[in-house]
C-alpha cells in the first residue's frame, strides 16, 4: 500500500484553514490512516527538511514549520493511503510557490506571499515514495496508525518501533 505524509503547516493553522484544507484532501480516493497535532522541535524540523540543509532558505524553513512566523506553533499532521498516494496529494497540493500554482490546487487557491516576503504554502506533500516512508517514520510511531505500513520490531517493553 503506497502512503503520503501531509503537514498542514503553521501559516495554514493561523489563517483558519484547516477544515478548508482537510476537506479538499477528503476529496481523494484515499484512506486517512493517521493523525495528530504536533509541536515541531528543532531536531524534528532538521531531520525532516534534512535534504535541503544546504540551501540559503535552510533557517527560514526552519522557523516556518516550527511556527516561528505565525501565531500557531503547531503542525497537524496526517498521513493518506491508497493507489497512487503521493502523485494525487501532491497534485491537489500544487506548486510549492502559491504564485506559480494552478488555481485549483490548494496552494494555488490558499497560498500566498505576503507583503513582508514570506511563502505561505499552507502544506507539506511527500515529493515521491522514498521520501513519504521516510518523513512517516520520522513523524509517527507504528501504533499511531491504522494499519502496518512499514516493516517494524518488537523493542523491551513490547514496544513497536520501525525495523
């Protein structure tokens, strides 16, 4: 089963839209197998985005998704499920410049630079399957969602870890 993750960031959570966003992301033929608010530490901000380390707009991502240029310091986090996950998230998503993405895609009509200069892009899509496994890993536990997605190992204590 191919699975997405899907952060509806900081700026999005501000600006009230979470229930706009969540309703275009229900329109797919996917399954919603997990869910939860989290507090973004650095480290988890770092790992997550760890591909573009060595990019000038590093620290910039950095604070956004920690919540640092909004009024939420929160991400909700969801992971989708089903044929083709990741092409059909990222399509709905549109172009990571809310500019240059078609108006019927969620960034295209939720997204916006604002006259300070900062991209407000409401969320996060998984850019191919490699990726998807690897951020899900980092944001969930296999308890926390519907169903093994992933190999995993029993650890002292019973508990379920990733392999």
């Amino acid at each position: 089963m191919e699975a997405t993750l899907v952060l509806i960031k900081p700026d999005a959570i501000a600006r009230g839209l979470v229930g706009a966003v969540v309703s275009r992301l229900e329109t797919l033929p996917l399954a919603l197998i997990g869910a939860k608010v989290a507090a973004v530490s650095r480290e988890l901000a770092e790992a997550h985005y760890q591909a573009l380390r060595s990019e000038p707009f590093f620290e910039d991502l950095i604070e956004h998704i920690r919540g640092q240029l909004h009024q939420a310091d929160y991400v909700l986090a969801l992971v989708y499920a089903g044929a083709g996950a990741v092409a059909k998230v990222r399509q709905l998503a549109g172009a990571t410049n809310p500019e240059q993405a078609d108006l019927t895609s969620l960034r295209g009509a939720l997204g916006r630079i604002t006259t300070a200069g900062v991209m407000e892009n409401v969320i996060h899509a998984s850019s191919d399957d490699r990726e998807a496994e690897r951020e899900i890993k980092l944001w969930f536990r296999p308890d926390e969602l519907l169903g093994p997605l992933y190999p995993t190992k029993t650890v002292p204590g019973q508990i379920k870890v990733w392999a």
